[in-house]
C-alpha cells in the first residue's frame, strides 16, 4: 500500500486446477498488508510504540535504540537492532551552518534482497536477468532541519487553535489556545518560544484585545516573556488565563496586535507587520464531546490520507557551533508526542484518575496568630472567576506556661531531744504546718504540688546519682535499689487564693534519724475562665474553627 487511497478489498478465490500468476500472489500478500495498516491507521493512530530512544553517544554521533512505530499510513516500522550514526553521515544533513536544532525522522523502508536468476525474463528478453528473491520491509533515517509546523499534526487542528506570531531560522513564536470552550470557563493561552541554544536571549511583550474573553492575570490584558539568563533551552513556554464570557452560540476573539508587540531578539527589535488572532466557538455542549463529534465526522480521505506524507519525528537535537564544526549539546527524544499508548494500560489510567479529575479547583491558604484565649477562625472565599478557593486560618497564640508556673523549697529542722535513739518534730509531735508562703502567682486558684527532695552527700562518689525528689508515699521504694533515707510522711497543702499564698502540712509516719528535710512545691496558676484550653497544634484549630463555621 504505497498509497493511502483505499479500494475495494478483493481475496484470492482458489478452486482445483486455478492457474496461479504473479498477479494472484501480489493480491494475496496486499489484501492482508492493506487490510492490517488500514486498521492500525484508524484505530491506534500514528507514533513510536516501544523503544526507538535517541541517545547522544559523543559530540556529533547518535544511536537509535530498537523499537516498533507505526506511520501515518498504518506500516509497522521495526528497528531490530540499535543503530550508531554520525549525524553528518544521515540523510538531509547539511554543512553550511552548524548554530541550529536539527530533526531526525523515521521512514518506512522497503528494499529489494537475495537477487536470483529470473528464468522467466531471460526467455522473454534473451539476456540473463535477476529479481530479488525477498522485500525486506526496514526503516530510513533522515533529517529536517526546518522545524514542522504544530498544524501538521494530526489532533492539533481538532483540539486547538495555534497562530503564529514570528518565525525565522533560528527563532519561532506561537500562541495556542482551545478550539472550543464552555460558558464560564477558564481557559489557558500557551505562548511558546522556540530557538536555537546560540540565539542571543529572546523577549516579548503585548496587549491582546479580546472578545469573548475576561482578563484574570494581576496585569490584566498585558503579557511579558523574558529568556531566563541561566538556562540553555530551546523551547519555552508561558501560559496565561482568560474566563469565557456567557454568551453561547458566538466566535471569541482574542487579537494581537502588530502595532502594540515588541519583539526582541538580543538587543535587536523585530518588526512585526502582521495582526494575529484567534478564533474560540464558545459552545454549550461539552467540549469533549464536540471535539469527537469533529473526529467522527471526518471522512475516510482526511482519516486514511490527511497525513500521508508525515513520518514520524524521533528527536530534536540543538547544535552548538564550535568554530567550524559543531557539537550535540541536547537531545529531546519525541518532542512532538508521537507515541501509541497501550489500550489497557490508558484504561488503567483513566480509572485511577476518574474520581480525583471530577472535581478540580484551586487553593490558596494563610494562617496568623490571634491573641491568647481567643476562639479560632476559619473563612474562606471562593473566586468563581478562577475557580479558586482562599483559606485564612486564624490561630490562638498558646498560653506561655512558664508566667503561669512557681517553685521553691523549705527546709525543716528536726528536733534533737533523743528518744529511744530518735529524733521527732518539736516537742514530740509528729505534725508540722510551715510558715505562709507567697507563690507569687497573683490571687487565684492554684494547684500545689509538694515533694520530698532528697540532696546527694557531697562526699558521694561520682556517678552514684544525683537529686531526687519523692512525691507520695516513699515506702513504695522500700526493698529495692530507689529506696529513699528520707522518712515516710505525708503532705497537706492549704490554699488562700484571695492572698495569693499557701501552707504546707506534713504528718511523720514514723522515726527517722533525719536533722533536716527539705520539701520542693510547684504551684500551677489556674487559667482565666474560657482560656482553659491551650491550642497547640493547627490541627486543632481547624477542627474547632471548622466547627463554628459551620453554625454560622
């Protein structure tokens, strides 16, 4: 099938004493060839299947990896083994200029093998004659060095409408944007800058006028690209937003133009004589929906040969010029999209992905402190016109514990009238209240915690422990490794909040040979009513802030 016209299929019919021809054999082996590259045309598309990766391998040499392609007429392209090349040495590479991005091509490939002697001719033509035994169907590499136009793909007139802006030799600007578009959306325009890597640093800056369309960037109907200077690429893109009016059944515009561009390459301003614009039908069905309408409708002549004479593009590969020779600086393998997905593994794909595309929005979010005790806030703004959604979180500050908190120590002296070798409280009793002592907390509740510290000799060896303080009853310790020397006793604390002070009771369980006992306390101030809580993770600050957005 050297051409992409379709006729009518016909097949051998065989019955006993046919006289089989060349004819027959011929329209043997096309019926299947033409009825298989059909079906692959229509059904899968065109593009690289596996393999077929492009790899620099020094400074002017590549391989092409093995691989499987299908054309834009439906034939199989194999690449059975990789190939190494000098990219002078293929097809449509020129030496006149080496500052470029050049474009290498897989074509199908018939060629002609095992010639034998051809009995038949001799006969006929009197002088000996060879045929090739074999067609062997193989591939040819090539090279472009004129970028495609994006039209020339086969879904991009459907999807999309691309202008464009400027193109020379080394530079080419153009601006894409749907095709179709619904009420209310908002859609992205694709501004994209390609060039060669020794292109001085490329800009520009316009005012689109526009039809249709609503404004949403900060800087309104303006748009400016600046080349980064510390990256050497040769595409770039810039996208911008604009909300599709309500108005159905209408063209959308969105102008640029000529007299309102600057067009700078380096230093050097490029003139621009010419208006471009775009065209968006405004639609209420879904755009989907109408892009396969467009897709279904197309007849047999713009599905079997649209593209006929397209091949497929393995790689864009920029050149940089050294003195009079040249270098592969990079390599984009495929830079076009040209690749046949696996059917089940696209479905896979679409499952995992359904529930989380159904519904797909923007958010911004910012958190600030509130005052301690306050309650926490949650508002949140919708901006239809960008589909987005504005979270500020408000967090109460968390109460500083350390103001809330005292400590302090007494020490008691024992009595020391001996009785049966024992020491006691003064004068025998087994009771001690100490002095009134000022927590400086302020008037108030507070909650007082009393312990008995136990201090290390200072004789005592290193490592053999240091402080401790026992709260409760010590005798829990008794019999193990932590028993303390200190007495059993228990404590009773007595609170004033209106002077802001507290005493200490204590009750000897039994004797001890202590001269002295030290007793450490903490008061814990009790919070004001209504900060009682103290927020000390967002987390909770949601749930609650949260919950009060919703009652209101």
């Amino acid at each position: 099938m050297k051409k992409a016209r379709m006729f009518p299929f016909e097949r051998n019919r065989y019955f006993y004493g046919k006289l089989l021809t060349v004819r027959d054999f011929e329209s043997e082996q096309k019926y299947f060839n033409d009825k298989r590259r059909l079906l692959n045309r229509l059904l899968f598309g065109s593009g690289v299947v596996a393999g077929m990766q492009v790899v620099p391998v020094d400074d002017k040499t590549i391989t092409v990896e093995m691989g499987v392609a299908i054309d834009y007429l439906g034939r199989e392209i194999v690449v059975p083994a990789p190939v190494t090349l000098k990219l002078s040495m293929i097809d449509g590479f020129t030496n006149n200029e080496y500052k470029k991005n050049v474009y290498l091509y897989v074509a199908y490939d018939e060629k002609g093998r095992e010639p034998v002697h051809a009995v038949g001719n001799s006969s006929v033509r009197g002088e000996e004659t060879s045929e090739y035994n074999r067609f062997l169907e193989s591939y040819r590499l090539y090279v472009k060095e004129e970028a495609p136009s994006p039209l020339s793909f086969e879904h991009s007139g459907l999807m999309e409408d691309i202008v464009t802006i400027y193109q020379d030799n080394d530079v080419r600007v153009t601006q894409r944007m749907p095709k179709y578009a619904n009420p209310g959306d908002v859609v992205d325009v694709t501004l994209v800058v390609e060039k060669t890597l020794q292109t001085p640093r490329v800009s520009i800056a316009f005012e689109y006028a526009a039809d249709g369309f609503d404004a949403l960037d900060q800087e309104g109907n303006q748009v400016r690209f600046l080349e980064p200077g510390d990256k050497q690429d040769t595409e770039y893109r810039l996208s911008y937003s604009v909300k599709v009016q309500d108005r159905p059944g209408t063209i959308g515009k969105l102008v640029l133009n000529s007299g309102a561009t600057e067009l700078f390459i380096g230093d050097n301003r490029i003139p621009l004589d010419h208006t471009v614009s775009h065209s968006v039908e405004i639609i209420e069905q879904p755009v989907a929906e109408r892009i396969l309408k467009d897709w279904y409708e197309r007849s047999l002549d713009q599905a079997a040969e649209g593209y006929a004479d397209r091949n497929v593009c393995l790689a864009k590969i920029g050149l940089l010029q050294l003195g009079p020779t040249y270098m592969i600086e990079q390599v984009e393998r495929v830079p076009y999209g040209e690749y046949i997905p696996n059917a089940s593994l696209m479905h896979k794909i679409a499952h995992n992905n359904r529930a989380s595309s159904l519904h797909r929005f923007y958010a911004e979010s910012q958190a600030y402190e509130l005052e301690f005790g306050s309650k926490p806030t949650l508002d949140v703004v919708y901006h239809p016109e960008r589909n987005a959604f504005d979270f500020k979180l408000g967090i109460p500050k968390p109460q500083a514990i350390n103001d809330e908190i005292a400590t302090g120590t007494i020490d008691v002296t024992m009595d020391t009238q001996e009785r049966s070798g024992m020491r006691f409280f003064s004068r025998g009793k087994r009771n001690y209240v100490s002095e009134e002592i000022v927590h400086g907390l302020g008037a108030g509740q507070v909650t007082v915690v009393v312990g008995l510290e136990e201090i290390p000799d200072a004789n005592a060896p290193v490592g053999s422990g240091g402080a401790k303080v026992y709260f409760g009853s010590a005798d829990v310790f008794k019999d193990t490794e932590y028993e303390a020397v200190l007495p059993n006793i228990t404590f009773g604390t007595l609170i004033y909040p209106d002077k802001g002070s507290f005493r200490i009771g204590m009750k000897l369980a039994g004797a001890t040979e202590a001269t002295s006992l030290r007793v450490r306390w903490w008061a814990f101030k009790k919070l004001a009513d209504g900060g009682n809580v103290i927020v000390s993770n967002v987390e909770t600050a949601i749930n609650e802030a949260a919950a009060g957005t919703e009652n209101n």
